[in-house]
C-alpha cells in the first residue's frame, strides 16, 4: 500500500469563534485525528495535502508529521460545504501496521459479460463497495470482481469474491454483486379494429351516377 507523507499543525484555538472561518481562508483544512487508545488531536492539513492523499486513492496510509511526533492514519471522512463544495472538515483515523482495521473499499468489475453482448442484457452493478478486515499495509484501492461468466443463472454475490492476499471480505455472503437483466420489450402497437360482421356495407357511388348529377344541377341554372 502507498503511503503519503503530509505535515500538519496543531490547533491550539480549536474552539474560538471564527478560527475555522481564518484556517479555511489560508488554504488550511480543520482536521481530527483520533483512535489506537489515544486521545483526539485537533490538527490543519492544508488543501494541497487533501488533494494529493485524495489522489492516491481510497484507504491510502497518510504518515502525520505533527510537532509531537508521527501519526499513521486513514482518511475516514471529508466533509464538504453543501455551496461551495470545498472542503471543511477532516476525520483521520490512527492505525497501527500491525494490527488489523476494518474498512471500506469500492468494487470495481472488470472483464467483459459474453452474455450480455450476446444477448443484448443489462449489467446491474448492485453492491458498489464492500467492508473488509486486513492490516493497513494491505488495504486494496478497489476489489476487483470479473463478470465475464455472468449470466441469467449464473449471478456473483460477496461469497463469490476473491479477496487479496492477507484481506478478509465481511459481510452477508449471500448479497447480490452484479448480475444480468433482459431489456422489456416495448409493447407492439395494437392492430385496427376490423368491422363488425353484422355492419351495414356503406353505398359506393359509381362515377357514372355523380356525372349525371352534375349535369343536371347545371341544365337547371
């Protein structure tokens, strides 16, 4: 797993009013760390630092210089202004290398489904990220899951996956990861409505008839 090195300041205001609004001005994010049987630390990473770990991936191991030593951790949470969408708030979580942590990851399908090319279906990604058990050098960005042999009968739930080396999948096994769907037919237009049988036949003029009618509407004028 990568690990980003940021360094990070103390927050020794952190609950004077108008404080955050000064940090957030300079480019610098209010941050917690908290965890491993420690006491919380209120801390700043700035939005440069945010942008690289984010860039990394999910999960990846951030390395906290601060005044009193380092801190090994993982991003559990980044809160965002509901305007601006910049962000407002950090939660990072303390790990030890070598203890195992329970965390998130997406699931990321790969391959191609022979059955729905074949047959026009639908690929319906259901479960898009699954909660595993692993140390933190061992955290995946994603888990992969290969939906070549996917069919009507034939769908992949979490038991089906193949987790990496050293990661544990938790969770119901019997939950549904992706399956296929066939597309509904659109309704075929109805046909018109014959006559009924017993309907009188509506008269036809002949030409000859609608001639001599005009003829005589003339002789009369």
């Amino acid at each position: 797993m990568e690990k980003i090195k940021v360094t990070a300041q103390a927050r020794q205001k952190a609950g004077v009013r108008g404080e955050l609004s000064k940090l957030r001005a300079m480019k610098q994010i209010p941050a917690v760390i908290y965890g491993a049987g420690k006491e919380p630390a209120s801390i700043t990473v700035s939005e440069k630092d945010l942008i690289a770990i984010q860039k990394a991936g999910g999960n990846v191991i951030v390395e906290i210089s601060l005044p009193t030593g380092k801190e090994q951790a993982i991003i559990k949470e980044v809160q965002y202004h509901v305007v601006k969408d910049t962000p407002i708030h950090i939660d990072f979580q303390r790990v030890s290398m070598d203890h195992a942590i329970e965390t998130v990851v997406p699931v990321m399908l790969v391959g191609e489904c022979a059955f729905a090319k074949a047959n026009g279906a639908i690929v319906d990604h259901i479960l898009r990220e699954v909660t595993i058990k692993c140390l933190p050098a061992d955290i995946p960005h994603h888990i992969e899951v290969d939906i070549t042999n996917v069919t009507l009968d034939n769908h992949i739930s979490v038991a089906d996956i193949k987790a990496p080396k050293g990661v544990t999948i938790l969770g119901e096994g019997e939950r549904t990861v992706v399956h296929v769907l066939m597309p509904k037919d659109e309704p075929a237009p109805a046909p018109a409505a014959a006559p009924a049988a017993d309907a009188p036949a509506q008269p036809e003029l002949s030409a000859t008839k609608g001639k001599k009618e005009e003829e005589g509407e003339a002789a009369k004028k």
